[in-house]
C-alpha cells in the first residue's frame, strides 16, 4: 500500500515523526478526523467532510483548521502521489485535526493543533459481513456523533468482529435500540420501507447516510429516518430470518447491503439494492454535494 502523508503545509516521508511524544492527540485520543473515497483524483463530498470536521473540533473545543488549508492539503498529496517515483492512483484520503502538546493529563494545552492530510491506494470492501457486539453506544456520551480519534472503543470491537470472521460489529444504544456499526451507519428494509436509526440513537451523522436519505426520497423510494425506539435492536433477528434486510453505509463502502450476520448469510432486500444503486449513480454525476444551506 502506497501512502502519502502532508502536515500542516509540508509533504512529509511517509515513516517521519510528524507528532511529538506528548501531542495529546496521541496521548489521550484529543482529536478529530474524516476519511472520504477518492474517485478519478477527487475525494468525494469533500466540502460536507470538511464542514463536519468542523463540527467535530467545535464539539470537542479544537481550534478548527482553515478551510483553504484543508483544501491546499488534499491539493498537495494528491500532486504528490501523481509525480512520486511510482505514480499511484489515491483511493482513500484521511482529514486529521490533532490539538497539539499537552500536559500528561486529561486537561488540554495551549497547542498548536497539527492538521494531517493522508492519502493511500488502499482498496474498498467488496462486503460487508457483520455480528452483533457485546457492548452498547453511550448516546448521552460528551463526544456521541463527533467523529473523534479517541476510537479505542471501536477498534476492541472491530477486534471482536474478526475474531468472528466478520469485519463489521453492529451496536445498540444503552436503551437498546439499534445505533451503528464501527465504522458504518446501517440501514433496515421493513415492511416496505428503508429505515435508519436517528441521531438521537447517538450514531455518527455519517455523510454517505445523510446523502443516501437525501438521494433515496428524491428518487421516490420510501425511506427516512427512524422515530425514536422505533428499531430495536431485536430487528436484526427479522434480517437474519429474511423478514428484513440490511445495509451498511460508510464513505468507502457506500451504500452496501450485508452479505452476513452473526454467521447467516443473508440475501439484499431489493429497496436496499435499488438505494445502492441510486447512490452509485447520484455520486457519480455529483462528486462533491455541497449542502443546500451552502449553495
């Protein structure tokens, strides 16, 4: 796997140190990030990514990077990947916002904040095959729905997963209601509908989610989000016995139906793949889908 890396307005060697031993980003997760598919040169949405991470560092207090940095910073690792010894085309790219050196506790220094721009050659899933995790989302947590680098708790689950043979965990909220997977937001065909869970579930606002409830209702499928309680997390057992059906949904991997749960195989729905369809083709002909409040 190829990588190109760029800190704070400077290509860096892949192996450099380009944070200090007490940045607090390392030290303590303080920080936020975004990851977003690269098509033909151009990371996808790119303005909403950007906008959420803005959204992040102001939930978490991080001073936000500049938004004409952010942009100069996609613009140098893509130039950078294109004139390398071994020219490779990016399939990935990563925003990173860590808050800078601290002191070795919870309470945050004066900084500066780092921005970290990467970008890889890494492939996307070609499916998705999940289980049920153990462990619940804490929807009323300080950092529910801030894409934040204190992601220890997805990685013990994602770990929990490929124990399994699975490469995506699915988890409830602390009243049990259906939330998200690791990495991904999910999707339920029932009763003739596509639900997913609602914010208030505390799942990320993940960008391909809002983009597939916004491009599904213009294309007049039947979807929405979810009223509050109305997805117990027991509607997986309807998608395992082929009642319902599943998918996940995620910046690489797009809309994607479920291939497996907890070890069933299971068949998409045909909303679902209709939704996927319709996605495929929406970001294909729209690259960076700029919110309607910014157009």
């Amino acid at each position: 796997m190829n990588i190109v890396v760029w800190v704070n307005g400077v290509i860096m060697d892949a192996g450099a140190p380009v944070v200090t031993a007490t940045d607090h980003g390392l030290t303590v997760g303080d920080g936020v990030f975004e990851t977003m598919a690269v098509v033909n040169g151009k990371p996808f949405a790119l303005t909403r990514h950007i906008a959420r991470l803005a959204y992040s560092a102001q939930r978490m207090g991080i001073d936000e990077a500049h938004r004409d940095l952010i942009r100069e910073g996609v613009a140098a690792v893509r130039d950078a990947a294109a004139t390398a010894d071994q020219p490779f085309e990016i399939t990935r790219m990563r925003l990173t916002l860590v808050s800078g050196p601290g002191p070795m506790s919870s309470v945050r220094g004066e900084g500066p904040a780092s921005l970290i721009v990467t970008a890889t050659d890494a492939p996307a899933p070609k499916r998705c095959r999940a289980v049920r995790a153990p462990w619940v989302r804490n929807e009323r947590s300080a950092i529910a729905g801030v894409k934040s680098t204190s992601y220890a708790e997805n990685v013990v689950m994602a770990q929990f997963a490929a124990g399994k043979g699975a490469d995506e965990a699915i988890v409830a909220n602390t009243h049990g209601h259906l939330c998200e997977g690791t990495a991904t937001n999910i999707f339920i065909e029932v009763d003739d509908e596509i639900l997913t869970p609602p914010l208030a579930s505390g799942c990320l606002p993940g960008i391909t989610r809002g983009l597939a409830l916004e491009w599904g209702a213009r294309a007049g499928l039947p979807i929405r989000p979810a009223d509050v309680g109305e997805l117990d997390m027991s509607v997986l057992e309807r998608v395992r016995e082929g009642a319902a059906f599943a998918a996940v949904s995620s910046s690489t991997r797009g809309v994607q139906p479920l291939d497996m749960l907890d070890g069933v195989a299971l068949k998409p729905g045909p909303l679902l793949a209709r939704l996927s369809r319709i996605f495929d083709e929406f970001a294909s002909d729209n690259p960076d889908p700029v919110p309607p409040r910014q157009k």
